[in-house]
C-alpha cells in the first residue's frame, strides 16, 4: 500500500513540472469558447479573464487570434478599465473554423506606457465545424427580417455554406 501512495506522489509531481507556470499578472484566464450564431452566419472567438491585480488607468489588451482561414493572426486591441472585474474579448466574425482543431490566442496586457504587463497563451478547439453556418445571414435588419438572398420568393432557401474554405 505504501508503495502505491509513493508512486501516485511522484506521478503526481512529475505531472506538475510538465506544467507550464501561469505568468504572474492582474489577469487570469477564466474560460475560452467558440460562438456560434445561427441566424447571423458568423463565428467568433470569446475569451473571458478575471481581474486578480490591480491594472493602471490607460492599459489595453492586445489579442492575436489565429486566423481559421489561414494567414496573418486577426489582431484587436480592447481598452481594460481598472474598474472592471471581469474582461471578455471578442474576435470580429471568423471564416473557416474546423471542429476538434486547436486554434492559438495571445493576449498581451499592454501598460499606458506601451510595455507589457503580461501575457496570457492559450488555444480554443471548437465543438463545431463553421460549415454548419449558411454562408448569408438568415436574417438582416433589426428586427431580424428574413434575408431575400436566403429566403427566395418561390419558397425555396439557400442554406449553402462558405465555398472559400478548404475541406
């Protein structure tokens, strides 16, 4: 029995150094997603961080998400208030997302001076492959009418998805 309780110690720290340590920082990563809206044809990355620090007046988040069509990362630069407990970060829309592929997030906490305070790696695997969503919106307008370029006038829809990705 002893030597079981030993084996699990050791398994257990040999696991831990396997670890990559979290940067210390204001910042946590509390939760990553892919969403998915329907009725918009769009997919975008969400990534939701904790406030655990205090984080100076005139700092941003700038975020690099791995573009799923291929080429350059998809940048964006969200300004962080001191005030605020939790942080979300969106991605603009996505084109090209594949199911159960692991897809890379940068998120570098940038001071009012321009150095940075932290950074935050992590990668998003979607649940769902982007060729589910139809390549138009199903609906336009505020008050989510049905999309003529969906929706034809003979009763027939278009529910085709994105021709630009690969397969």
């Amino acid at each position: 029995m002893r030597s079981g309780t030993a084996f699990a110690l050791v398994a257990a720290l040999v696991l831990a150094s396997c670890q990559r340590p979290a940067e210390e920082g204001p910042l946590e990563l509390a939760g990553h997603v892919f969403i998915f809206n329907y009725r918009l044809s769009t997919a975008v990355y969400e990534v939701a961080l904790n406030k655990v620090g205090d984080i100076p007046e005139g700092s941003v988040a700038r975020t690099e998400y791995e573009n799923p069509a291929g080429g350059p990362p998809i940048v964006t630069t969200t300004k962080i208030f001191p005030f605020w407990k939790k942080v979300a970060l969106e991605s603009p829309p996505l084109r090209c997302v594949v199911q159960d592929r692991p897809y890379a997030v940068k998120i570098t906490l940038i001071g009012p001076d321009g150095a940075a305070l932290q950074k935050i790696e992590t990668t998003i695997t979607s649940t769902l492959d982007q060729s589910i969503l139809a390549a138009k919106p199903l609906v336009i307008g505020p008050a989510y009418d049905r999309n003529p370029e969906v929706f034809k006038p003979d009763g027939t829809a278009d529910y085709s998805g994105d021709k630009g990705c690969k397969p």
